[in-house]
C-alpha cells in the first residue's frame, strides 16, 4: 500500500478526533505525526476533496473576519466505518526507512575513511537534538496518567520514538 493510501486514513483519524479545516490536517504533519508519517499540502487537499466525493467526509464552510471562508471538515457515518476497519486489519508489512546516512555509510568502503567521524558526529547532534524534543513533548502532552489513558497509542507512539532515538544514539555513539 502507497503512502498516498495511507493518508486517507490518517485524514479519517484526525478527523475522528475532531473536526479540522484542511491548514490544520497539514500542520499535525508538523508535530507528532509528522514524527512518523508525511505528507504535503500538495497531497492532502486533494485527498480531501476525493474523500469529500465518496462521502467519507463532509465539511462545513466557517467564516472568519469578514470575508474569509474556510472548510472544516468532519468525519461521516461511512468515514468513520472506513477508519474503525482499517485499524482492524493485520499490518503485516514492514516498510524501510529512508535515512540518507545509513544509505551513505552503505557505501563506504574502509573503517579509516576519513569522512566517517565527521558524519558520525553530525548525527549524534541531530538525534540528541531529537531525542530532547520527544522529551519535551512527552512532558508537554502526556504530564499525567490522565493524559496517557485519553490518548494511549498517541502516547505508545512517542515512547517508540524515545526508544528509538535512544537506541539509535547508543549506536552511534559506540562508532
């Protein structure tokens, strides 16, 4: 299944969460999705309007100012079967991830190349800096068991993340 599939039910979730105009839908891309899935406005908008047209969504037009319309969406009846099924379903594919530097370091041929320490060094600040903003919204969004039980596989999500970044650190660190 393509990205462009999967985001139709990343629309539906977000939008089972709560009504959204198509600038919000974007920016959760931002912010914790955006931690493991992306998606641009280019790709969103008109997965809105396909979704709108197999009525899986619906929207309301909400003015701002005072000429200023926008669209807020909402999930339909048969929007939200779509959702409650496709969570359901085994995921029994693994996909890889795109990393630039272990697809550099695959091509590098000697451990005494010259250029290693440096490419290490630049991703021990990149993941530290990451590790230290997953951190920070853990604090942030999960500040308390009540937080964590509202929100449970959001927060399983930004623990995977935690671990993952830990661990990768942990492996660069040992290079």
């Amino acid at each position: 299944m393509g990205q462009r599939n999967r985001l139709q039910y990343i629309i539906l979730g977000l939008l089972n969460q709560r009504s959204q105009t198509g600038y919000d839908l974007t920016k959760a891309f931002d912010h914790e999705i955006g931690e493991f899935w992306q998606a641009q406005h280019s790709q969103i908008y008109p997965m809105l309007k396909r979704m709108e047209t197999d009525g899986e969504i619906t929207h309301q037009d909400a003015v701002t100012g005072e000429k200023l319309a926008k669209k807020v969406y909402q999930l339909t009846h048969k929007g939200r079967q779509k959702l409650e099924a496709w969570i359901s379903e085994p995921s029994p594919e693994l996909t890889a991830t795109k990393d630039e530097f272990i697809l550099k370091l695959y091509f590098i041929r000697s451990a005494d190349d010259p250029r290693i320490p440096a490419m290490i060094h630049e991703q021990v600040t990149l993941h530290q800096a990451q590790l230290d903003h997953l951190h920070l919204r853990m604090a942030t969004v999960f500040p308390d068991q009540a937080a964590i039980d509202a929100a449970y596989g959001h927060y399983l999500i930004l623990e995977h993340a935690i671990e993952r970044e830990t661990q990768y650190l942990a492996w660069l660190n040992r290079h």
